[in-house]
C-alpha cells in the first residue's frame, strides 16, 4: 500500500459531472476526532422510515438486499461506493464509509481510506484510531517472526484476538469492519523491504499462514460463512515483491514471469486464501506481470480469482494503482480508458479517489455501462452484508457487548509475549552457553543501537501498542545490566566502541542488540547488501573480544543478514533472530536467554551470504536456476548454494529424536488399462485422474531426549523425481509438539497424492511425477516409489 501522493503527469480536465463526484468526494477532510458509536446503515430506530426498503430487511437473502439497494440508487451515488472512501446516502440512511482499516500496528498518515490488521489493529489508512477511549491495542510480532514459530494455531489464535479489538473498537466509533491484511506474498529476494510484512519465502507455509490467520479475523462464533466477524484482504496479488531497488520502482516494475513459476510459488498463497481461507477480498497490486497491470488484466482478476477460485468478496486496487496504470506505466492514453480497463477486468474498489473522478466520463463515453457499475457495487455491499453494515445498530448484533475493556486484556497481551518466543530463532549456541543461569550470570552488559528501542519492535503498518518492553528493559528485571548503546543508531556512520568494549570487560556477560529497523529495510526501500550497516560488525567484533565472558548476539531485523563473521567467531557464543518482536518483545529475549522459554523458532526464510546478491537482481523474477548464465535461483526450493543459515534451521536447549513407524514403499495409481501410460513410458501423469482420491499415511515417532520441555516443530520435506524442472525440496506440511522431558508423541501425516505429492510442470499444470520420492525429517530419509 501506498501512503503518499506522488505527481503521476499531465492530466487531461475533468468535465461537469467529474467536478460535481469530486466536490462529493472532497466536501470533508478526515478529522481526528473519535466518536463514541459506530457507523452503520439501517438505523430504524432513529429512522422507522427505513425499515421500508428491502435492503434494510434482515429476513431477505443478501443478493435480494443487493439487488434492492442497487436499484436505488442514481449513477453519481453508484459511482461513490467505487472508492475506498465511499460517500453515503442520506436520504436511504447510509452513512459514509471509509474502507481501508489495516490489521497490524500503527502509523498514523494523511490518507484515510482503510486500516490495517497486519499484527495488530493499525491506524494506517484513517479507518481506525488512538485516542481517548482507546489510546492503544495489542501489537503482535511482525508477521515474519511470526511465522518462524510455523504453530498453525497460533496464526489463527492472533487473528482472532485482533478481530476482537478491532471489532471493540468499530463498536466505539474507532475502526471499520474491512482491514486490507495479509500480506501473502512470497519473500522471494532477501533484500525486499516489505519481506518482514510476509510469512516467509515457502508457498506451503505462507499459505497455511494466511488461511489460519483469515479464518481469525473473520471467523464467527457460530462459525456461518455468510457472516463474517471482520473482512480481511489477502494482498498484493500477484508477483509483488519488488518495491524501490536502484532504477527499480514498484509502479512502473513489470515482472516478467513464467507460467511455472507463477503456478508454483507466486499462485498457491492467494488460492489458498480464497479456497480454504474463504477471504472476503483480494488486493490487486501496483506492478504488471508480463506487459499487463495486475488492476487491469481480466485474466487474473475476472479469471482467475472469480472465475477458477470463486471469490466470495470484493477486489480492491492497492492504493493509487488505478492512477498508476494511467500516470505511471502509460499502459491508458487517458483516465477514463484506465478506469474502464480496471473495471472490466473485475475490479470493484479503488484505494483512492481515481475512479470516483473518472468513472462518469468513463461511462459516458461508452467506455463502461452503468451495468459494470452495478456489478462491482453489488460486491463490495455483499461483503458489508456479510458484516452486518446493514442490520441496524451493532450493539444489538453478535460482538455488540465488545469495547474498550476488550482492548489491550492482560490475555492479550500474554499472547503477543508468548508469540515473540515462539518465534525467536536461536542460531547458535557454543558450548550450551544459553540458557544463561540468574545465579551465575549476575551482570550483563546490554550494547546496541537496539537495545533500547520501542518502535523499531513492531516494525511497519503498525498501530499504537497497549504498552512496550524493549530488550534492556526485559533483561534488568532479571539480572543487574549496564547499557550502552555503541552506535547513535541502525546506520552506525560512528562507533563508541571504546565506552561498549570497558562495559564488555567488567561483566559476566554482553548482550548485543544490533541489525535494522524501517530506515534500512521498509514499504518503498528495498536493501542494497546483506551486511549489519555501517560499523555494526566492528562494533560485535570488538566488544566479543575484549569480553571476559560469554557473548550473545541478537539479531533484530526483518529480512536476513551475512552474519558470517559471528558465525565464525568463537569469542560469540550465541546468535539469536527476534525478527521486530512486538510490544513485549524484551520480555520474550529475556524469558530465552534466561531459559525461562526453550526457544522453538525456525527460519521462515534462507539467510544468503553477500556474494549472493552482488550480481542477482532483483528485477529477476525466474525462481529456477539457470546453469547456462549462472543465475543461482531462489529459496531453498531451488537454490543449492552456500548459505549462512538454512530455511527452517533453529536451535533448541533440548534434542528430539524421529523414527519412522508406518510409509508404504509403493503407491500404484491403477491406471486405466486405456490410459496412454500403459502403452509407452511417461514420466508423470496429470494430477486430475480418479487416483486423486488416494491418500499416503506417514507415521512418525517423535521423542524429546532432553532435559527440559521443549516445542518442536516436524517438518515433512519432500525431493520429488527430477521431472520437469521440480524442486530439489519441498515443504510438504509440517505439525508443531509440546513435548516435556524424555516424552514420546505419534505424528500422522496423510498426503493427498494431487494435493502433496504432485509437482507444477512448465506450462503450469499439476502433474504426479513417476518414480522414486525422498521423503525427508530431520536427519531421517524414507523412498517413496509412485507407479501406475
């Protein structure tokens, strides 16, 4: 999303009936100010006139309410609920609506169109708000340290409690109902600014993430798919994954991809999201994907999302975009033919003004009908519907007894402190220097320019958080701490390492807090390096060296690092990954290092070495190798080289132990005696035969053979036969156990034969291989053989 107007070129005068939508559009600017109720349609009880309309009429299906509200409408009040800041109509008793409402945590920008619910209720966008009745809300880690905890029902469990904020919130006046999160792109190039909103770079991960974290916020109590608790939007489809990287921009970018890759890595997140997930929205997003704007490509909107997936919702442009296509990109000689364009290809809501200024003389001069009006309309109202915009007062509806006593609950927010240490990654542990004993370590000096940060924890769309404990703070209420903070900030031009290293010498321990925060890596600003900036690593180096004992780094940053130095450095003893852990992400490092949590995180995503980047653009969309140029790949899917640590590598304070109990060695599919495999050799079949049907069971033992309770995450890891350019592996699923010391648990793993145990073939379809599958688990490997 974007938060600021840019000069998008010359643009041609608007005519009459432009002027009369904009001074509609225009009349009120957003205001601060923080109502005590709700905004809602139907008021019957102030209103008994309004009980008359069908609309109104909760004993009508919701098409037959749709319908009926359409056809009330004039073309000019049509046209104010395509914008993200819709314009109400008095006279039917629909009040305003601002659409955009952003899930995660919380800035505060001069845009006003929808919030975010990323991580937390957000007020980015002006669809929500801190202040008076509710100064703040529970502020989760940033989705990516999130998903290092790959804990399904965690992602739903936050979801949920998100959703109930916001809904106490709408209930006082102070958040909408549509909230424009997640962000299931795919963390492709280690440098994307954005990668730290997204679960991770694994297709399986980021879509069970988005699934369980959909069916939070808007699952019901009673669990009824017609009604939702919030409306959540699964973004930026399609391919988005480059934002501002040297001559690169994010609004001109087109990525230029191959229907392999497309159906393999950038697809399943958003399928997921509408076919399991049940989503109430798709964002479209700012680049094109092969020469065609994603707002404006009938093929991927029309086709794909409501035609192949069934999209129960709307479909909303990242903000701008539809002005994009025209001001940017050029792909529209002129506003009106871009409205159009977008329209047609099935978009129904535009972030911003755009389409509101030009939809009339879009219409007027043929470019559109009043019908195509009425189709994206009537979408965008049956997701408030679905909500319940239209029943009459909230306080009299399911989640009206929620308000400001449900915002910020001391469950809550035990919950965002039990997320961070699910998702904290301990890298390296020498000699078992971690957990550190509060009756041998009895100072610990706490250096870094991230030692004592608040902001810097809850990383971008984020709201205002109920409270926050930063690294230092949660570290002295375990142990007595001197602090230094090395260098003025991230950037670290200059280093104090003098005043950092005489601290190191006179404590038992050093705690060093280095990486990034939203300078370095954000929306807009992608990274050039993989380096700690500035003088950062002789700032670690040096205090390492002069410390007397042990040495723990932690590393907090969205995206990965080249930490190779202290990897190699025996003088630090620990690395650990904190992501931006949230509001009480200090609390979280504390109860790690102090042993008071056995760490369980694992990395969602490949942290590479520089050499990686310095030749690989990131403009370069192709996710397979290419051995005739040298391109490297992506991900660990695909890319084989050195790394500086691995996808899902993480380090427990206890040993758990796998053993195989029950696979079969041989799957036949019983191919018809017809079938053009039994006459000649193939190798692989299409994935849509009546052995779909057919499941594989794969038991496994898990025990932990330690000394402590630990969570452990079994990762089930396929290498499929090398057939059409497959992955070298592959996440097939995964399951997270708590297991106490020396316990035992039964993991049962049934993989659908399509489903799981089928790869993507070069134009795009879903083939079953033929031949020998290495199913992986940690150290153990088991044949798999798929005949017909």
């Amino acid at each position: 999303m974007s938060y600021h107007r840019q000069t998008r070129g010359n643009r041609a005068l608007p005519s009459v009936s432009t002027l009369l939508l904009s001074i509609l559009f225009f009349i009120s600017k957003p205001s601060n100010a923080q109502s005590s109720s709700p905004v809602f349609a139907c008021d019957v009880i102030t209103n008994p006139s309004l009980a008359g309309y069908g609309f109104c009429n909760t004993g009508l299906k919701a098409e037959a309410r749709v319908t009926d509200l359409v056809g009330r409408l004039t073309l000019v009040e049509k046209i104010g609920f395509l914008v993200s800041k819709s314009t109400g109509v008095s006279r039917l008793g629909i009040p305003d609506y601002n659409w955009w409402s952003e899930a995660i945590n919380s800035y505060i920008f001069d845009v006003g169109f929808f919030s975010s619910i990323l991580h937390g209720v957000s007020d980015v966008g002006g669809g929500s708000s801190f202040t008076g009745l509710v100064p703040g809300a529970t502020s989760f880690p940033q989705v990516i340290l999130t998903a290092a905890s790959f804990n399904v029902s965690l992602f739903q469990a936050i979801g949920k409690v998100v959703s109930t904020e916001a809904r106490a919130m709408y209930n006082v006046g102070a958040a909408g109902l549509t909230f424009w999160s997640p962000n299931v792109n795919i963390f492709r190039d280690p440098r994307w600014g954005r990668g730290q909103e997204t679960p991770g770079e694994d297709p399986t991960l980021v879509s069970k993430y988005a699934v369980a974290y959909v069916k939070g916020l808007q699952g019901t109590d009673g669990g009824d798919p017609n009604r939702l608790k919030v409306a959540a939007c699964c973004k930026h489809y399609t391919a988005y994954d480059v934002d501002n990287w040297k001559d690169v921009s994010r609004y001109t970018f087109n990525s230029v991809v191959n229907q392999q890759d497309m159906d393999d890595t950038f697809q399943p997140p958003f399928r997921s999201c509408v076919v399991d997930g049940n989503v109430a929205s798709v964002m479209c997003s700012y680049n094109q994907v092969n020469g065609k704007p994603t707002c404006a490509d009938p093929d991927l909107l029309s086709g794909v999302i409501r035609g192949q997936w069934k999209l129960n919702g709307y479909i909303v442009s990242d903000c701008d975009s539809v002005e994009v296509i025209y001001a940017n990109q050029h792909y529209t000689k002129t506003p009106e033919e871009a409205v159009a364009k977008s329209m047609l290809a099935g978009l129904d809501l535009n972030c911003d003004h755009f389409t509101g200024q030009h939809a009339m003389d879009a219409v007027d001069a043929g470019l559109v009908n009043e019908s195509d009006v009425d189709t994206a309309i009537s979408n965008n109202f049956a997701t408030l519907m679905r909500l319940g915009f239209f029943d009459g007062d909230p306080k009299k509806q399911p989640y009206g007894n929620l308000g400001p006593q449900d915002v910020c609950t001391a469950e809550n927010q035990e919950l965002a402190r039990e997320a961070a240490r699910q998702g904290i990654v301990l890298l390296k542990n020498s000699d078992g220097s971690l957990p550190f004993s509060p009756f041998a370590i009895k100072t610990v000096a706490v250096i870094g320019p991230n030692a004592n940060v608040t902001d810097t924890m809850i990383g971008n769309y984020h709201g205002v958080p109920c409270k926050y404990t930063t690294p230092l703070q949660g570290l002295v209420e375990t142990v007595s701490a001197t602090y230094q903070k090395g260098c003025p900030d991230v950037a670290c031009t200059e280093a104090d390492i003098d005043s950092a290293a005489s601290l190191a010498v006179l404590a038992d321990a050093v705690v060093l807090v280095m990486g990034t925060d939203l300078s370095i890596e954000r929306e807009d600003h992608d990274r050039l390096d993989l380096l700690l900036p500035g003088k950062q690593q002789q700032l670690v180096t040096e205090v390492a060296n002069a410390a007397n004992g042990p040495v723990v780094l932690v590393i907090m940053s969205g995206g990965g690092l080249d930490v190779t130095f202290a990897k190699n450095n025996p003088k630090i003893t620990s690395i650990m990954w904190v992501g931006f852990p949230g509001q009480a992400g200090g609390l979280a490092i504390a109860d790690v290092i102090f042993g008071r949590y056995n760490p369980s995180g694992r990395l969602p995503m490949t942290w590479y070495p520089q050499s990686y980047v310095e030749n690989l653009p990131m403009s370069n969309m192709n996710m397979r190798p290419d051995n005739s140029t040298g391109y490297p790949g992506r991900s660990y899917r695909f890319y084989t080289g050195e790394t500086v640590y691995s996808f899902g590598d993480g380090i427990s304070y206890t040993q758990f132990h796998h053993w195989l109990i029950r696979a079969p060695g041989f799957v036949s599919l019983g191919l018809d005696p017809s079938h053009p495999c039994r006459s000649s050799k193939c190798l692989s079949v299409d994935a849509t035969g009546t052995y779909c049907g057919k499941t594989v069971e794969v038991q496994l033992e898990v025990i932990n053979a330690g000394t402590r309770e630990g969570s452990h995450t079994v990762f089930l890891f396929m290498t499929p036969p090398a057939v059409h350019r497959s992955p070298v592996k592959h996440l097939v699923t995964f399951e997270k156990l708590l297991l106490g010391r020396t316990e035992m648990a039964v993991v049962r793993f049934d993989l659908d034969v399509c489903k799981d145990l089928s790869v993507v073939d070069e134009t795009g379809k879903r083939q079953i291989a033929l031949g020998e599958y290495v199913l992986h688990v940690g150290s153990l490997t088991y044949s798999l053989y798929i005949t017909i």
